[in-house]
C-alpha cells in the first residue's frame, strides 16, 4: 500500500512520514534545528509533488506531500485519478496531518518569498516544534488504520 | 490519452478550455457572452465537487477530456497527482495536465467567488462570463497550443 502523508505545507508530512518510519522519535526534540535539515531543509519549502520517503517494516510505501490546498480537494482529486485510471483504491491511504491551515507554515514561506531568511528559518523552525505532536498523532492514526485494514501495522 | 484541464473549481477556467478543446465552444471566433454561460457545466460545480474529474468528452483522437478543480494550489497539486500515477505504473506519458486557470482575470475570480462561494449567481455568472469573454483570446491560445501539440487541427 502507498501511505501519503498530507499536510498544508510539507515539514508537518514529512514528520509524520519519518515518524511512521521511525526515522524520528514521536517526543519533539529539544532543539527542532537539526530536525529541520533531515526533513529537506530549504528543499522542502518547495512544493515538490509526492516525496517518498521509504518503506516501513509491513513493505507499504510512506510518502509525504505538502498539499498546499484543502484536504478534502486533496481526498477527492486522488480519489478521481484512482477512478479515471482503474487503481485500486485499497492500495493507497491519504492521513491528514496537522491543521487546515498552518499560519506559521504560511508565514514562514511568505518570508522567503520576501527573502526575509531569518524570519523564515526561525517560523519554520517554530512550525516543525508546534507540528510535532499533530505530525505524531497522525503517524499513529495512520499506523492504526492499516492495522484496521489488515495491512499490518501496529 | 487523457487530458485534465484543471483550474480552482472546476467551474469556469477549466470548463471553459475542455468546452474549446472538444469544439462546444467556438475556436475561430470570441464566443458570445451568452454562448459562454449557457456552454455546458459552465458556473455549476458546488464546492463539495471540487476535486472530481468532470469528463467533458472525448475529441477526434478519442483523448478523453476532463475539467479538474484543484483549489488553492493547482501545481503542486497537479505534480502530485502525476507522481501517484507514476507511482502506479500508469504511463503518464499519455496523461496531460494543463493550467486553464492561469488565463482567468480579475473579473473571473470575482465574478465565479461571488457565484459560488456567495451564491449570488446571477451577478456573478454574468461578472464571470465576461471575465472569460475577455480572456477568451487566451483561452483559445492555450486549447490551440494542447491541440497543436496533439497533432489535431485548430481552426
């Protein structure tokens, strides 16, 4: 199964994609620095289509997706291509991580726009703090809905 | 292959180019106003719609066409949805995303927000059928391109 974490911007998928893989503890670290640069850095700013991160223990495929949009656009537009294309719709999973809009995520990409990089590297870095226990939260959900399907997970 | 229009929500932009691409809607000539309101599925997708594939048709090769509605973040959106279906194994080489909204102006946006999102739907379907009347020229360079490029007449 191909698992997509989604979440407004890209950080808070990414945590939660790393965290399923266990690529990061589910307590938020003392200093997000460093967590910052093993979620993509700068790169992950960038809105960069699906970015699979690995393939947890039970073989499904975690990737993440900074949506930028709705995540009920985001449910319906996969939704669509399973449906136009014939793909089977129990070989992936969307989990929604974090908050419809994350201001701080906003606000930290507006300041690189403007290229404000002190501003925007201290707002992301406050993001990846305040989206941990949502990116964690989200990392279990996901894990406990494959369980449910009966694709392992815990 | 398959062709996906897409634009915010799959009521005006998006619906406008498929209609063009298929030949509903005239692409030697500006259409009228009155031709661009009543070109099918024009200002009528709610918002829990936003997201589905509208299939339009399909053109003289057999492409099928749809309108897509992508919300706020069309590109990235549109690069995902590629890489799912990569990811899939489907062959994107015979899948096309094409940006209808980048030709919608200023009278557009307010003209479909205040249709759709308000519900004013006279004033606003006609504010936005102008808008697309006066981009028409735009839309049309952007289903001539798609069209060109798929080795199919564009009169």
């Amino acid at each position: 199964m191909l698992v997509i974490y989604h979440s407004r911007g890209a950080y808070s998928a990414r945590q939660a994609a790393a965290m399923h893989l266990g690529l990061l503890p589910a307590e938020p670290p003392a200093d997000p620095a460093p967590m910052r640069e093993r979620l993509g850095g700068d790169q992950a700013m960038q809105y960069e289509g699906l970015h699979v991160l690995g393939t947890d223990p039970h073989g499904h495929r975690i990737a993440a997706l900074g949506r930028a949009s709705r995540p009920d656009v985001t449910h319906r537009a996969f939704q669509a291509m399973a449906d136009v294309f014939g793909i089977d719709e129990r070989s992936f999973m969307l989990q929604s991580v974090g908050p419809v809009v994350d201001w701080r995520e906003l606000g930290a990409r507006l300041a690189a726009r403007l290229g404000w990089r002190s501003l925007a590297l201290r707002l992301q870095l406050s993001d990846v703090a305040a989206q941990w226990g949502p990116a964690a939260e989200a990392a279990a959900t996901g894990a406990q809905r494959l369980a449910v399907l009966g694709h392992g997970g815990t | 292959m398959r062709i996906f229009y897409f634009c915010y929500g799959s009521a005006h932009s998006s619906i406008t180019a498929a209609n063009l691409h298929l030949g509903v809607m005239p692409l030697g000539r500006r259409a009228r106003v009155s031709e661009i309101i009543h070109q099918p599925m024009f200002d009528r997708a709610e918002n829990y719609q936003i997201g589905q594939a509208i299939l339009m048709g399909t053109d003289e090769q057999a492409n099928e066409i749809y309108a897509l509605g992508l919300a706020g973040s069309q590109h990235p959106m549109a690069h995902a949805l590629r890489d799912f279906l990569e990811l899939n194994g489907v062959d994107t080489g015979q899948v096309l995303f094409a940006d209808a909204l980048q030709n919608a102006g200023l009278s557009m946006r307010i003209g479909g927000f205040s249709s759709r999102r308000l519900g004013l739907i006279f004033p606003g379907r006609q504010i936005c059928a102008f808008g697309v009347w006066q981009k028409y020229p735009k839309f049309v360079a952007l289903v001539r391109r798609i069209r060109t490029g798929l080795g199919l007449p564009s009169p």
